[in-house]
C-alpha cells in the first residue's frame, strides 16, 4: 500500500502527523501534510486508512497496490514504525525532495 496527500487540497490541520508520526510530516514552511514513507508497512495500514478517512479536506489517498499503472513495484522493503519515524526526522534535517506523493 501507498499513501499520497494532496498538498493543494490539505489544510494544514496537522491530524494526520498526529496520528502518524512515522508516516506523515508537516512541511515547516507552510505546514503542508506530506508522506515520508516509500509503502506503508502491513501494521500501520488500517492507522492510514483512518487517518485518511478522518482528514477534514479528504487530502490523503490510499493507493492499494504497491504498484500504480505502469509503475514498477517498490523494491524496498517498508520500513518499521521506528525507522519511518527516524527517516522523517532525518529528512526534517535536510528538506527537499519531497513533494508529498512517495
Ligand atoms: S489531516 Fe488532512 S488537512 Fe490535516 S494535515 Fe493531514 S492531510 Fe492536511
């Protein structure tokens, strides 16, 4: 499973990065929702199905398969929860190259 948000449609509420921590992220410019996860690990995917069901805008979207039309499968393996939490922070440190749709 993958997960994107709508950074023109998210509105900044900051309910998912709650909820998610290792999942999603607030952007600090403008507190923009984005994805720091490559798949969703199998644990946290009925957490995302939540938090996408419970974002006030209906900016995330659930993308089932692991693969979209004509894309590859992802070859990494999906992070636990830790290591997506510390991959965020990590990324937190050195913005850029994250455009929220991982
Ligand atoms: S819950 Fe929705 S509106 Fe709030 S930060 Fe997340 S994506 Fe944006």
């Amino acid at each position: 499973m993958r997960v994107v948000v709508d950074q023109d449609l998210c509105g900044t509420s900051g309910q998912c990065v709650l909820t998610l921590p290792g999942t999603f992220r607030q952007r600090e410019r403008d507190g923009v929702a984005e994805v720091c996860v490559a798949t969703v690990p199998q644990a946290l995917q009925a957490a995302v199905r939540l938090a996408a069901s419970q974002c006030p805008v209906a900016a995330i979207r659930v993308i089932e398969s692991d693969a979209g039309d004509g894309e590859r499968p992802v070859a990494d393996p999906a992070p636990s929860p830790a290591e997506g939490r510390a991959a965020c922070a990590r990324d937190q440190r050195h913005p850029g190259g994250h455009d929220g749709t991982v």
